[in-house]
C-alpha cells in the first residue's frame, strides 16, 4: 500500500511540475521565439500541405 501512495506522490507532482512549466515557462517561449511565417521552414502547413503533382 505504501508504494501506490509514493507512486501516486510522484505522479501528482509530475502532474503540477508540468502544468507549472506550461503556465509560467511556455508563454515566455513564445514570446522569445522568432517569427515564422506560414510556408517557412519549421511551419506544419509545409508538412500537412498536399504536394503537387508532377507532370
């Protein structure tokens, strides 16, 4: 029984640690990142996006 009570420990501050990160840590990523646009390398249109095909 103890051990369930450490892993349900760890599992809740693994849960907290990373809702943490997300509120506080992602924002300011996004705020540092340079600006991409939509066709540009790293963008997930250019992956998604049908290829043309070849004649």
């Amino acid at each position: 029984m103890k051990s369930r009570t450490v892993a349900q420990f760890g599992l809740t501050a693994w849960f907290f640690g990373n809702l943490y990160e997300a509120v506080v840590g992602m924002p300011q990523l996004l705020a540092d990142a340079p600006p991409r646009g939509l066709l540009k390398p790293g963008s997930p249109v250019r992956y998604y996006a049908p290829r043309p095909s070849p004649r």
